[in-house]
C-alpha cells in the first residue's frame, strides 16, 4: 500500500519548477491529517483495586506473591461496564454473585457477537494512573497513589458499591481469557487525559493516562491540559439489549457510550444536532455516528455506511481468511483480524478519501471551517456490530467506532499466519495530537492540536561544487520553502529525488523537528556528514527505494523508521527507538546506541570487528532477519521478566531458517556455531568481549560456538556443570539451551559433546582451535555421542546426574 502518491521514475526538477510549486496557495479549508493508519500502536490503560466496603484496604491476590492486589485493565470509552476475566477475579477471591441460588449471567454484545458472564458481588474500586511513575502494588502507599474512588452514581467519595462482569462464560478464546476492561461506569463525571507525547516520539512507548476528578486537588500527572479543540459528543445507552437471568436478578453496572455524531439510539422524534463524522470516496459522502471507543485499535464502519461511499464485500470472500472488499482497487485494501467479545474475525478495510471531523471552534454547516479537521486517507474495516431488543426483536447496527488510530500513533501491520507470532510493521505515523482529553463532565472530546513547523525542502549545492552546507544562520542557499532560505531550527527538513546534489554537510548541531527522506528512486544515494549532527529531540523517517550513509554522530532522540531503501549508520549513533518496517534495510558499520530496536526487515551489522549494538529492547518480526555477524549486541533486559528472554529465544529459533530472525552469517557457515545470549551474571568476564555500557540487568548475545553458556568463546567443563544443573528442565542458553527449544536434555548434552574443548581464536570469524588437555570430557566421547541412543548414554547421565545431587546438597 502506498501511503503517498510517489514517482516511478527520477526527475531531475529545475528551481524555477520547485519555486513554482511551493508557491502556490490554497483557499481555506479544514486542518488536513495525514498521518492516520489503520491500526493504533497502543490504547489507554488504567491501574485500578477493588475493595469491599467503601475506602477499604485491596482485596489482595492469594498464591502468586506476597501483597498483589493491582489490576491493570484496559480503559474503555466503548464499553458500558466493567468486565473481569476468569483469571483475575479467581486470584482476587471475588466472588460470582448469585440469586436464588441460581449464578447470575449476563449478555453482552461486542465487534464479532455477544458472549454471556457472570456478575460479581458488590465492590469498590479505586484508580492510579497509568504511567511507569506511579508507585502501583504497595499497600504502603496505596492511599495516596491510587485517589480516584468510583462508585455507581459516577463522581468520587459518593454512592454505592458496582458491579463487575466476570468472563466470559464458556469461552475459551485467547483473547477474551485474559481481559480485564474498566469501562464507562468509572469515566462517569471524570476527566480522563491521555498523554500521547512519549508514544508519538518513539513508537516504542505507552499512553500515560490520567483520571481527574473535578474540584480535587491534581496528585499525579500533568492535571488536565489546556486544549486547542474540542469535540461535541452525544451519549447512548444499550441496557436494555441486555439480558440478565434469573430475571430481576442485578446485572452488571453500566453507563452510556459516547458518539461522536447523533445518539443513534435516541428515542423517535428526538432530536439531536451532535455533529456526525462526514467521510467521502470520490464524489460519494456519508454521515455517521461513531461510537468512540478508546479500547479499539483500529476503527470501524457498519456496511450501510460503506455502501453509502460505493464499498461493498466480495460476496465469494466474506468468512474467507481473505476477505475482498469491491469498489476500492486492491492497493487500497487491508485486512485486520479483530477481536473482543463474540471472538474473533478477520475484516478487510479501505481508506476513504476524507474523514471530516467538526469541531466546536468551527461553524458545524461549513465543511471548510479552518478548525475543523479533515483526516486525509482515513482507514476503516468493514463490518456489522448490530444488537437485538429482546423484547421487540427489532435490530440496531452501529453505524460504525473510532478507535485510537485516530488519536495516537498508528501503524500498518501485516499479520502473521504463525500462531502466536507477533505482526510485521509495514509502516508507522506519529498520532496528530500530544493530548486527548475524554471530558465527560462536558460531554467533550478535547485535543491539542499543534501545527507542524514550516518544512523545507533539500535544494542541494545549485552551484554544484559539492559544499551542501546544513547549517543553521549561515548564508548557504541549498534549501526551497516558499521561497530560497535558509534552514531555521525546528523547521522539517525533507530530501526527495528532485534535488541538485546529494551530499549533505552538516555543519552545526541541527534539530528539525523530523529529517524525511522520501526517495522513489533506487539510483538516489544520500550521504550526511559532520563537523554538526542532528540533535533535538525530532524523528527521522526513510521511505522508498533510495540510500542513505549517515556519517554524522546524531543524537536526536525521536524515533528512526526505516519503511523502505537502505539506511547505513556508517559512524555511531546515540539515538532514539529504530523501527525497520518489512520494506526497510538497516546497515550498522560501527558500534550504536539505540533507545530500542524493532526488525520487520533486514537489519545487519557488517564491521566484523566486534562491533556492539546497545538497546532497551530488541524484537524481531516474524518476517525480519537480524544478522549480527561477528559482533555483540547488549539488550538491557528485566531478568524478573522471563518472557523477554523467551522473545529473544523465539527469535533465535526463527533464525533457525536462517532468511528470519536472529542469525550469524558468521555461524551460519560452520555447524558448530550459534548465537548465545545470556545475563551478564552468567557470563564469565563480559567485558573481554562487550567492553562497557551495560548493567547487571542486560542481556548479551553474540556469534559462539554451541553449547558455549557462558559466552567465554569456549566450551568446557564450566559449560558442561550449567548443563548439569538444569539437565531436563526448562532452561535458556547459559543453562545449556543449545537449540532454543526452551528444554535442556539429551539433545543440548551431544553438542556440547560436539564442541567440548574446542574455543574460538580471538579473532573470531569461526576459527576453532583445540585447547590442552580434554582429560574431563574427551573428544572421542563427542564423536561416539552421535551414534549412541539416549537409553544407551548412562555414563554421561549418571555424570550430569552426579552433579545435580552436588548441586542440591549445598
């Protein structure tokens, strides 16, 4: 899918052709938002605790810990109540309600069907913000951190107890067993604040989200912001298409959903002048009521509503795991497999041309209003959320929901058809806004909203004589705005095909607001170099089929996306988060330092002289390919986090291909060479190999031979005892996981025998000597272990088993 309307072939513009463009002017118009794709790279979340009388102490979790108590929960403008899975409210001990005996179930209606729960007893809950600075689990200071009380009639410190659904029922689906939903009912006469700026700038981050209390002191956070816009909303309630058994029996506690657009539920005759969300195709245009819904990722429009704009389902494809949609070209398709109560199912979705969104700073009857906003390119699935009246029978289908995608950073993903695999990232976008407030004591979506800074263009050295100064006051001319200028400081810098030259000289320390390269053609190569660098606190995006050398040392700390060409760090960075996108290629011929690292492309470091990649985080897409040759990479890992290790396992056992994954091509050429990884506590003398820059907590990986655990380069009777000590047990590399299957046994044991004695010279580059000695384990016994079945192995058993006993007497 191509997010901008590119060339095919190089064209050399003229000046006199570039002033032309950037001169022209356009009559006023709504703020056009370009940045919105089809999926959110996160939703608000919420820290919350239940009790059972007012202002008590958290029910605490018994038997996986000592003291849990915090539920961590999605934060849901699109769900009318509360909902606890299975799992949460069994650790909690919160009991399922009954009456009459008989347990309370309750229906709900989600994206794909409705699913029935049960009800839980009467409770009190509390809320914390959601942020990594909120003190959360400690009921030394839970008083103070979590300050916002909810109780049923909305408001803090006032009513009675809620009620929480709890499920579902009967349902095994993966996606529902695990989650936890705090919806309306603890919005009610709230101010809810989400903070998007970290997300915006590095991709990599969360929402930090914030409730407010009117008329209470601000305890945590940024209080509530002051905003540029704000959004009339309307409110529906769908009690009634509940059913609750045994009849009269209490259900679950809920409050009304906001609309952005008319109640659509609204009595006959009712008026309502909320404005609807206008979205046109073509010449084709509909009006809609979209439920605002800050759990959904992606957003959602009924079929009456595409139909409207001349977009209909391949009627051979609906159900199919490839769902067609006609009227839109293929180009402009995508499809999401979505997923909430009623299940999962895969949907395809189409970009309308505009998504119109009035503001109340605009004139609602004037679609050209310069304060309305016009989302240009807004992404939406197809597909029917529609509910029942009991009673009548009559049907209701939701015109469609707006879900995060529009108000935070988003992303185009390509799913995986592995289970459980993460997606692949084609592409990624900062969201427009760095604060969205839902104000349900207005009744008001708020946002701020601001401007871009004024981009300039590349011009390139007109005079031709390779200088290319970037500089900041200086008097060059290599820049075309609205007329030629020179570069002024937080302005865009932009570098296409169309400039005179390529080489960019950077002489002061600059710091654009964001660097984009957008080459279309593959001939185009770039090349940046100092004295200056890029600093600040802007982004760098490199799209196409072009080539970029970075040889300045930047230090810019907004995130890196490489959607496409080949980005080559040819000197090191200390930068933000580097996302590859599965059309990306990242070179590193030095040493980095990176504020994260996703691959769903290509990624290689290509010294070969022990180079170290130093990262938060490292994830490897399931179509992405990390090759590390010869060198290190240093990963500051949580080692009270098991699942990042068994990521970064997963990744090498991908990498097992070898096209995907975490590989060596150094290793990938001799059989008895792997990548190990280990904490830097496993590994003896990390700094003979890594040098500096890590901490106790990281994680280290490089190119080793098989069954070296403890990264020495080596493998010897050392390796041969952490074997031993978790010999058929569930174990990582430095426990002797040769083959990443995640179980050390018989199979890890053979190929240590394989390369017992054997080290890496200091060089590397799969040189093997033999060391002295070898009376420990002999390498007669390595070549016999290959022909020997594992009942016939007692002797090296009884060995590992001998040291198991040591191990366990101490």
């Amino acid at each position: 899918m191509n997010y901008s309307k590119r060339r095919n072939t190089r064209q050399h513009t003229g000046l006199a052709a570039l002033l032309a463009c950037v001169s022209a002017t356009q009559s006023a118009h709504a703020i056009d938002l370009l940045n919105a794709l089809p999926a959110s790279l996160d939703q608000p979340r919420i820290n919350a605790y239940f009790s059972r009388t007012a202002n008590g102490a958290p029910i605490v979790a018994s038997g996986v810990g000592l003291d849990s108590f915090n539920v961590q929960a999605f934060f849901d403008t699109g769900a009318s109540g509360l909902l606890l899975s299975n799992e949460t409210a069994d650790l909690l001990g919160i009991v399922r309600d009954s009456s009459n005996d008989q347990l309370i179930v309750t229906s709900d209606v989600g994206v794909v069907g409705s699913s029935n729960f049960n009800v839980s007893e009467p409770l009190y809950l509390s809320l914390a913000p959601y942020t990594q600075s909120v003190d959360v689990d400690n009921l030394a200071t839970y008083q103070s951190v979590y300050n916002t009380r909810i109780r049923s009639n909305g408001g803090a410190n006032a009513g009675g107890p809620i009620r929480s659904k709890i499920g579902p029922v009967g349902n095994i689906d993966p996606i529902l067993q695990n989650l936890d939903v705090i919806g309306m009912p603890a919005m009610r006469g709230q101010r809810v604040v989400m903070d998007n700026r970290a997300l915006n700038s590095t991709f990599l981050s969360t929402i930090d989200t914030y409730v407010y209390t009117p008329n209470q002191p601000t305890v945590h956070g940024p209080g509530v912001p002051v905003t540029s816009h704000s959004i009339k909303l309307s409110y529906a309630n769908f009690d009634r298409y509940s059913v609750v058994t045994p009849v009269g029996a209490p259900g679950g506690t809920t409050w009304d959903n906001p609309f952005i657009g008319p109640n659509p539920n609204r009595p006959v005759g009712m008026v309502d002048t909320t404005p609807a969300a206008r979205l046109s195709l073509g010449n084709l245009s509909s009006e809609s009521s979209l439920l605002l819904d800050t759990g959904a990722a992606a957003s959602i429009l009924s079929e009456a509503r595409a139909a409207d704009l001349g977009v209909t389902y391949d009627p051979a494809t609906v159900n199919t795991d490839n769902p067609i949609l006609l009227g839109v070209p293929l180009d402009s398709q995508f499809q999401l497999t979505i997923g909430g109560i009623g299940g999962t199912k895969k949907i395809a979705g189409f970009f309308a041309d505009k998504m119109l969104i009035r503001t109340e700073q605009g004139n609602a009857s004037d679609n050209n209003d310069p304060n309305h906003f016009n989302y240009i390119g807004a992404p939406f699935l197809i597909l029917d959320i529609s509910l029942t009246d009991p009673i009548t029978q009559v049907p209701f289908t939701l015109d469609g929901i707006l879900g995060m995608n529009f108000l935070t950073a988003s992303a185009f993903i390509e799913e995986s058809n592995v289970p459980g695999q993460l997606p692949g990232f084609l592409a990624f976008a900062a969201g427009s806004f760095d604060f969205v407030v839902f104000d349900d004591v207005e009744g008001k979506l708020k946002v701020n909203y601001t401007p871009p800074m004024p981009g300039l263009s590349w011009l390139g050295d007109i005079s031709r004589n390779n200088t290319g100064d970037w500089e900041v006051g200086g008097i060059s001319t290599n820049w075309v705005g609205a007329s030629l200028t020179n570069y002024t400081q937080g302005f865009e810098a932009r570098f296409t095909d169309s400039a005179v030259s390529f080489r960019v000289n950077i002489q002061d320390i600059v710091t654009p607001s964001h660097t984009d390269f957008n080459l279309t053609d593959s001939e185009t190569a770039y090349t940046l170099r100092g004295p200056g660098h890029i600093g600040g606190t802007g982004s760098f995006a490199l799209r196409g089929a072009g080539r970029v050398r970075i040889e300045s040392q930047n230090t810019y700390t907004g995130s890196t996306t490489v959607e496409g060409g080949i980005l080559i760090f040819a000197a090191p960075q200390n930068i933000g988060p580097v996302l590859v996108a599965q059309a990306g290629t990242l070179l590193m011929e030095t040493s980095q330092r990176f504020g994260g690292l996703r691959i769903d492309g290509i990624a290689q470091t290509t010294s070969g002289n022990r180079q170290i990649i130093i990262t938060p985080t490292l994830v490897v897409g399931p179509q992405g390919r990390f090759d590390i040759g010869n060198d290190g990479v240093v990963i500051d890992f949580d080692p009270a986090e098991p699942t990042d290790q068994n990521a970064l396992r997963l990744s090498l056992l991908l990498g097992l291909g070898p096209s995907t994954g975490i590989v060596s091509s150094v290793s990938l050429s001799d059989t008895r060479q792997g990548v190990g990884y280990a904490l830097v506590s496993n590994v003896a003398n990390p700094s003979l190999f890594f040098g500096s820059g890590f901490d106790s907590t990281s994680v280290l990986i490089r190119a080793t031979l098989l069954g070296d655990t403890n990264l020495d380069a080596a493998v010897d009777f050392n390796d041969l005892v952490n074997l031993a000590r978790s010999f058929n047990e569930p174990g990582f590399w430095n426990a002797g996981d040769s083959n990443y299957d995640g179980i050390v046994n018989f199979t890890d044991l053979v190929i240590i025998a394989r390369n017992f004695n054997l080290s890496l010279l200091p060089g590397g580059g799969g040189v093997l000597s033999i060391n002295g000695g070898g009376a420990d384990f002999p390498a007669e016994w390595a070549r016999a272990l290959t022909t020997i079945p594992e009942p016939a192995s007692l002797g090296l058993i009884a060995m590992v088993g001998s040291l198991k006993m040591r191990r366990r007497a101490r």
